[in-house]
C-alpha cells in the first residue's frame, strides 16, 4: 500500500474499514461538497450511506492502483480522515499525464492542508510515477479549490467549456496544469514552503 507523508498530513487509500469516518464526514460536508460533483446515476447505490457500495469504491480504487491508472488517497491530520485527493485517468504513451481532484473537510479548510496534500500527490507524480503533466480541472465560481492551485502557482490554461457534468449540469470547467519541468524549477520551493522538508 502506497502510504505518502507531508509535515501534517498522511495520504494513504481508504480501505473498507474507514467507512464510519468517512461517512461522518461526508455527511457533515454533504451541501458543502455535492455542488462539485458528478449527479449519482439513477439506480446506483449511494456510497455515502452503503458501506458495501463503500468496499467496492475502495476495491475499485485497489484496482487501479494495481493497473497504474489511478492513485486515489485518504488525507489524515493528526490520524484522523479529513478528505481526498486522487490522480485520475492516469495515461501513459506520449501523454504521461493525469489528472488530480481533491476535496477537504469544511472543518479543516483554509488550514493549508490542501495544497500539502496536492504538493505531496504532484511529488509522487513526478518523482515516483514520472509523468510529464498533472492537470486540475475547476468549476470558475468554486473559489476554495481555486485558490489552491492558485496558491501553488499553477498554470491558466484556459476554459473548457461544458466540460464535466457536475450536479446535473455541463459546467465550464478552468483547467490548470503544472508539468514535470515546471516541477524541476519549483519543486524545491514547493516542497519547503507547503511540506517543510
């Protein structure tokens, strides 16, 4: 199991045996995080309230590990599950690329957790996985995950538009990148001023 360290937060995959906490705090964040998310199909079990739905998510998540198309991990402060931050669609060929999604805990946001996590994920990116690009796709009008990229100093490349239905609806979406070469330069930098070692 692919466990990451930063200076305050662990990220490791959930397993079946988080599902409380998770729920607990899903449910806490339920209005605060549903408004950036995929509708739940019609039929599909509801992950929040399954916890076998729950099993198959984390088993699902073990799969793609297992093929290198996916790394999805568990944020912990101080031990406890405080949210999520996952490479997704992870491609390989001349695109070397994947993109990364994340969510926190209404409690611990504006702590600085977050661009932790993402530095610590892009570090394993670049310096564990070697890809060439991570990109960060994000609804203009949510500001909270905004400012994180924007915080780290990645790259406006411009609106899709009607790119990811979010909530029932075809969103214009913001995509943001940072490349292995912009990671040479900055990496450094990134590393101390949001992970301290």
């Amino acid at each position: 199991m692919t466990t990451l360290f930063g200076r305050r937060v662990l990220l490791r995959p959930l397993e079946a045996g988080d599902f409380a906490k998770w729920q607990e705090v899903r449910r806490h964040n339920s209005e605060w995080l549903t408004r950036w998310e995929p509708q739940r199909l019609p039929g599909q079990p509801d992950v929040v309230e399954d916890s076998h739905a729950f099993g198959v998510r984390c088993s699902a998540r073990q799969r793609e590990r297992q093929l290198g198309t996916g790394y999805g991990f568990g944020i912990f402060v101080d031990g406890a599950f405080g949210g999520e931050i996952n490479l997704n669609s992870l491609q390989r060929g001349p695109f070397q690329n994947a993109y990364i999604g994340y969510w926190i805990d209404e409690r611990l946001a504006g702590e600085g957790f977050t661009p932790e996590a993402f530095i610590v994920c892009v570090r394993f990116a670049f310096e564990e996985l070697h890809l060439h690009r991570v990109q960060a796709a994000i609804v203009p009008r949510n500001t909270a995950s905004r400012r994180v990229v924007e915080k780290l100093g990645l790259r406006d490349e411009g609106t899709a538009k009607k790119y990811l239905e979010i909530n029932g609806v075809w969103e214009d979406h913001i995509r943001f990148a940072i490349t292995t070469e912009d990671w040479t330069e900055r990496g450094a930098a990134l590393i101390e001023k949001w992970v301290g070692f």
